[in-house]
C-alpha cells in the first residue's frame, strides 16, 4: 500500500474540501502501524498502513475524546473521520495536531523529573474508568494481556542468541516475568510508551500521542519504558511514582525484555543500528535484575 500526499490529498479533496488548500506533508517519524501527514499547522492526518491496523481507527474515534477529558497532558483528539474510497481501502483520522519533539535525552532538562511526570500521566491513565474499554487481544498485539503468549519467540530468541548473552540470566528473568498475573481490576494502558510516542516541549513532556494499541488489562506493558529509556536512578523514580509490586514490575521487565530480544533476534545480521540498541537494553535489563 502506497501512502504518499496524492493520497491523502484526493481522500482531503473527496471527503473534505473545506480543508483542500491547506498543506500536507509527512510528519518527520510517522511510525510503522499508520502514516501520519500535516495537514495545514493545526491537523494530522492519520492512516492506518496496513489492514491488521486498520480497528484502531474506530477504537481512537470513540475512546481519546472520553480520556482526553481525564487527563492533565494532552492526548491526540480525532477531529474527523476519512472513509474508504477506491485507492484505500480503510477508514481514517484527521486529528488536532500536538507540537513537540519526540523525546530523546538530549531534548530534557532532567530525567528524574520526566520520570516522575511519566509516572503521574500513566496513574491517571491507569485511574479513569474501563467500563466497556476494549480488553487486551489480538486488536492491540495483546499489550495489558499476559506476557505467555510471547513464550516460544522469547525462548526462541534466547537459545538463538545464547552467546552474545552468555551468563545473562535472560531465562531466569524471563520464567520470572511468567511467574504472575494482573490480578486486579483492568486498567487502561496505553500499550506503545515508547520515546517516539511521547512530545517534550520547554525540557519537558508535553504529550503522549499514538493510541493505536490501546486497551485495558495489565498495566505492566507500559512500564517497560523503565529499562529502554530511563537510567537506574531515573528508573527508581518511575517505579516509585507507578508505585506497582513487585509481581508487575517482573513482569515490566519481562516485556522490555522480550521486545529487546526480538529485536535484536531480527535485526542483527540487517540493521547495526537497531541491533546495538537492542543490545544495550538486554545488558541494561540483567544489570538491574541483577542488581
């Protein structure tokens, strides 16, 4: 599927012609599940890219209006819904576009405290009312569901890669990470907290976008952040302010580490880059379990 600004432009010029002279162009890292365009300074466009993303449209229109109005920072809010036409095949979003630049460590003033106001945002996330929420499954890659049904590829990425990780620990975490389950109530969860899914504006988190696996479960799977961004100190704070036990937090690093493992599996022998990060996260993860 081919996404480009012809595209969007003939689903704007079709379905919304109001909008027709504004410009579009791709936002600097629009992800893997959608594509995602300006559409003049105050919009985005918002495309699924494949049909396995396709859901989250209806899931978006309907829940980020009702949590947006719960929540202290801003979250994308779909200003419209695009229809399919002959070239696309699947519904689609205009949003309220959010200003920020991704978070990186070199656009905070201090970690600690990004820590804390990440910690916060999801506790209030965590807080707002699930009645009918959409359970973890298959529509959001099982994120707030049970980390079991990652088992075989995480066992099969350890034994792949048994001597770059030699003396890890990586099974014991793992089976750790399997050895509970959230017995609570389900809790919303964003299900992608990851540093481009989160806007830093002034050195400090400004807003939390990209809602397309939301869903209520296990608030774990967005804790994971702890050991992909945070540094140990920074990592206290987080766990402090979550204040989960420590059941969850196992099973937070189980799903940093499953997602590193599966990466680094992948991407080793294709992609240097990515790989090293991967790398480095595992390392991260023993030394901390360790410690």
């Amino acid at each position: 599927m081919i996404i480009n600004i012809d595209l969007v432009s003939k689903l704007i010029n079709e379905q919304y012609p109001e909008w027709s002279d504004l410009y579009i162009k791709p936002v600097k890292n629009s992800g893997n599940d959608n594509r995602t365009f300006h559409l003049g300074d105050n919009m985005s466009v918002r495309l699924p890219s494949a049909a396995g993303y396709a859901p989250q449209v209806e899931k978006e229109q309907k829940w980020l209006p009702i949590l947006a109005e719960k929540l202290s920072l801003p979250i994308p809010v779909p200003i419209a819904k695009g229809n399919p036409n002959e070239e696309y095949p699947w519904s689609w979003s205009i949003n309220k576009w959010l200003e920020g630049e991704h978070l990186s460590h070199n656009n905070i003033e201090n970690l600690n405290q990004m820590a804390k106001d990440l910690g916060l945002f999801l506790k209030e996330l965590q807080d707002i009312d699930t009645n009918e929420g959409p359970l973890a499954g298959k529509h959001n890659f099982y994120r707030g569901g049970s980390l079991s049904i990652y088992n075989d590829e995480t066992r099969n990425a350890i034994k792949n890669n048994k001597e770059d990780f030699a003396g890890g620990s990586l099974s014991e975490i793992w089976w750790l990470a399997l050895d509970s389950e959230w017995e609570l109530k389900p809790v919303w969860v964003h299900g992608d907290i990851a540093p481009g899914n989160l806007l830093v504006k002034d050195g400090k988190l400004s807003a939390v976008i990209d809602f397309g696996i939301l869903g209520v479960g296990d608030p774990s799977c967005d804790a994971a952040i702890a050991w992909t961004f945070f540094d140990d100190a920074s990592r206290k704070v987080f766990k402090n302010e979550l204040n989960l036990d420590e059941a969850t937090w196992n099973r937070a690093r189980g799903w940093a580490l499953w997602k590193a493992l599966i990466t680094y599996d992948v991407q080793k022998d294709f992609d240097k880059v990515k790989a090293k990060e991967a790398f480095n996260t595992i390392w991260k993860i023993v030394e901390d379990y360790k410690n």
